[in-house]
C-alpha cells in the first residue's frame, strides 16, 4: 500500500513538474529592492527567498498563487498568468507594514533641541515587533558582509572533511579573500575620515589638496592608529597633527 502512494506522489510530482516553468522577478517596496522575503508557491508547496538585490526565481505553472511575504511588509497573494513568464524584470510591489505606537508625553523641559540628544531619551517600546520578537528563524544573528560570506563559503563544508577549507587554503583563496577584506575595510576608514575631517586637512593640518587621500591613508598604515581612533576626538586630532607633520616633512625631504 505504501508503494502504491508513493509511485502516485511521485507520478503527480512529475507531472506537475512537466507544465511548470521559471518566473524571474523582483520585489520592491517604496524605499527600493526588498531583500530575504519569503515567496511561497501554495499550489506547490515549494518556497524561496529574494537575494539581496531582491530578485527571485521560482517555478509555477499557470493559476498557481504565489504568496509574498516579509516581516516588514502586509503579505501579498499573486495569481499566476501568461505575463508572469514574459519578462525577466517581472514586478512585484509589498507595501510596507504601519504600527501605532502607544500614546506618550513628552515633557517640553526634558528635550534640548538637539535631535540626536533628544532621541535619546526617548525610551525604546518594550515590545518593540521584530524579527526577535516573532521568533523567526535566525532572527537576532547579524548578517555577513557580502566580504564576510565569501570567506565563510570558501572556508566551510557540508561534510565530515572540510574539503573547500582545504582546496582554498591550497590555492590561496582564502588568503586573498582576506586580502580583499583588508582593503575594503581600509578603504571604508579612509572615506569616513576624509567625510569627518575633510574640512580641516587643509586649513588646521597644511595638507595640500592633491595629497588628502595619500595622508589619510598614510595616517591609517600607522600602527597605531586603531588606538588613536578609540580615544576621544580631541585625542585623536592631535594624533592627526602630529602625523601631519611627520607626513610634509617626508614630503619635503
């Protein structure tokens, strides 16, 4: 009896795959690309989930309804039809989800008319909705940087021997991902500084404007300089002027 259901399910399997096709897609919201929803095929019984440029592909057949869903957005049923094959940038649009906070007073002596000092002290909701809260899967684990997965991916293994650990090691993979790391990281702390600092490299540090680049990443080779950044800002712009010295006096000998 239990083969006969089987060979059936398997039949029905087929046969159901056989009229089936690919859907290309994306999922949007009003601020953009929407990434990791859930898109459910309820006819099928088949899931995926939307990469982080939000696009998504998925195999239905005509009339099947897929459900579209996110933690931050109202779900959303779509029937499929003869369109839904036709293009490769097929369209799917989630609103985005409104919740109404508890009513509260604030108080006019307790804000400074600062915003990021007034923010402040507003106290968080206790039950805040989140992922967290919900219990989803993986919910409160921070996500990798796209950098980050390279490494993870080329460092892991399904099986028992950490082969791709091996293989990647071998050759060199993994240290040039790191390499990568390095440099992107380097380069974020240099587009911060130049951002924070842009103003006084020329006025308070005597650094001519074609060599801005060059002595912030001369700063940041220092080994010091985690440190120095870890300290306050006026600690950390006396750092800056004594780096700047040293930087024109390499510069003028």
């Amino acid at each position: 009896m239990k083969k006969i259901i089987f060979l059936l399910l398997l039949i029905a399997f087929n046969t159901y795959s056989q009229k089936t096709k690919p859907i290309y897609g994306i999922v949007i919201d009003s601020l953009g690309v929407v990434n990791d929803a859930n898109i459910y095929n309820k006819n099928s019984n088949i899931g995926t989930n939307s990469t982080q440029k939000g696009d998504f592909k998925i195999y239905c057949k005509l009339g099947d309804t897929l459900v579209f869903s996110s933690v931050q957005h109202q779900t959303k049923e779509y029937i499929v039809n003869e369109g839904s094959f036709v293009s490769f940038n097929f369209k799917i649009y989630l609103n985005l989800k409104t919740y109404e906070l508890d009513e509260f007073e604030l108080k006019k002596h307790t804000l400074l008319g600062v915003l990021a000092l007034d923010v402040s002290q507003v106290k968080e909701v206790e039950n805040e909705i989140s992922a967290v809260s919900l219990g989803l899967p993986n919910a409160g684990i921070p996500k990798l940087k796209p950098i980050d997965r390279k490494i993870y991916t080329a460092s892991t293994s399904n099986g028992m021997i950490p082969l791709d650990l091996i293989i990647n090691t071998i050759n060199g993979k993994i240290k040039r991902l790191k390499k990568q790391k390095k440099i992107i990281e380097d380069n974020a702390d240099i587009a911060k500084l130049y951002s924070e600092f842009k103003f006084n490299l020329g006025a308070d540090f005597k650094i001519d404007k074609e060599d801005e680049y060059r002595f912030l990443y001369y700063c940041r080779s220092d080994s010091s300089f985690i440190t120095a950044r870890s300290k306050t800002k006026y600690e950390f712009i006396n750092f800056l002027k004594l780096k700047a010295k040293e930087f024109n006096q390499l510069k003028n000998d």
